[in-house]
C-alpha cells in the first residue's frame, strides 16, 4: 500500500498541531505549512516522513512553487487540510474598515483560492484526494461586530462547496468543518470568564478532519458539518 502524503497549512496553530500528531499516529507523510519559519522548527523539529513549508499563503507563486518542490520529495500529494485562516471581531458592519475587511477576506477566502490552486491539479490528475477546509460556525449566521469574519468564512464555505462540486466525478472529495470556539491557549486568555469545557478541543476536531479524509468518507461531498461541542 502506498503511503498517503497529506499537506496541512496553518500547521504550527494548536489546530494544525493536532491534526498532524492524528496523521502522525497512522504513519503518514506529512507537509507541514505555515507563515511562521520559527514556529514550525520549534513545534515539529525535524522528523521522518515530514517537511516543513514555510509559506505566505497570500503570495500565490511562492504557494504554487513551494508545493512543487515538496511533490519533488514526496510525491503526490494525497490529502490537504486547508487549516490556516484569520480572526478579527470589534467593529460593526457600518464601521468595518477596507483593512478589516481585506484582512479576513485575504486570510480566509484568498489563501484558500491559492492552495486550491496548487494542490487540486495534481489531485485531478491521479483522479483521487481529499480536501477539507476549516470553516466556523459563525459563518453560519451573522452575529453583532463580526460580520467581516462571518462573510469571509461563509466565503470559504461557498468556495468549498462550490470546489466539491466541480470535483467529486473526479475522485475528489472537499468537504468543510465548522467548529465553534476551539480550546486553545489563546482563547482561554481571551475569553477568561468563559467556560472552555464547553469548547471544542483540537485533538476532537482533529478526528473529525481525519473521518472526511478516510475510505469512510467517500460518500461524503460538499458537506459543511457543524463540530460545536457544547456551545
């Protein structure tokens, strides 16, 4: 059996640390990307079977060649999880600035069109691959002070269905998850009067990511599948 190679962008985030040490668990080849050189090499170290990327997602011929040269070590690359994204909250719609707005627009939508950009050819030509994307539930109804953030996720949303459908007869399936408030350092600072038992822990959400990837999963397309926990 040929061992799968799965690209994680967003990596060196507690989700994408999860995610890799779920992948890790059934032996696969792991590229590891992500904006922050410093924080891969501390996170990952070097390992076997893996290949830290540093990459701007937002510069779509960096993203296009640093994949190239990591499908010239390893291959073909099997699986994507589109982890990497943005998060900013505070103003409301009518004082939402160009900044704002292009800020979460380009890390959550435009970051997305060029890793599909880079990925998805190899995918059609080996007619096979699994691409989930990370959503939120917030991108589910708009709520007060973040409808910049609930647009550009909700932009990703449509772009993941919309890249399911144009693939699925080819082998591909793209799906997207959905989580509420995820249990991380961060937000645990953010959020101190909150309840993070309620939240979703990376390693739960990680399972999910790593279901939509599997033999499992076949049947699933264009799915959008809320992961809340408690919230």
């Amino acid at each position: 059996m040929t061992t799968k190679t799965v690209l994680i962008t967003g990596a060196a985030g507690q989700l994408g640390q999860a995610v890799a040490a779920r992948f890790r668990q059934d032996g696969l080849r792991l590229i590891l990307a992500d904006r922050n050189e410093q924080a891969l090499e501390q996170v990952f170290g070097e390992r076997d079977n893996e290949i830290l990327l540093p990459v701007d997602l937002l510069k779509r011929e960096q993203v296009a060649s640093e994949i190239v040269w990591a499908q010239s070590r390893f291959g073909s690359i099997d699986v994507c999880c589109h982890i990497a994204g943005g998060f900013r909250m505070g103003e409301a719609v009518h004082t939402t600035s160009d900044a704002t707005w292009h800020f979460l627009m380009d890390l959550n939508a435009k970051a997305l069109l060029h890793v599909a950009a880079a990925v998805i050819p190899g995918m059609c030509q080996q007619q096979r691959g699994s691409f989930v994307t990370v959503g939120a539930g917030a991108a589910l109804k708009g709520g007060a002070h973040m409808g910049a953030y609930s647009a550009s996720k909700s932009a990703l949303i449509r772009l993941t269905e919309a890249m399911s459908a144009e693939l699925k007869h080819q082998g591909i399936n793209v799906n997207c998850v959905l989580p509420s408030i995820i249990d991380t350092p961060d937000n645990r600072a953010a959020m101190p009067d909150a309840d993070p038992a309620q939240w979703v822990k990376p390693q739960a959400l990680a399972e999910v990511i790593a279901f939509l990837t599997s033999d499992g999963a076949s049947a699933v397309h264009g799915a959008a599948i809320p992961v809340c926990g408690l919230v």
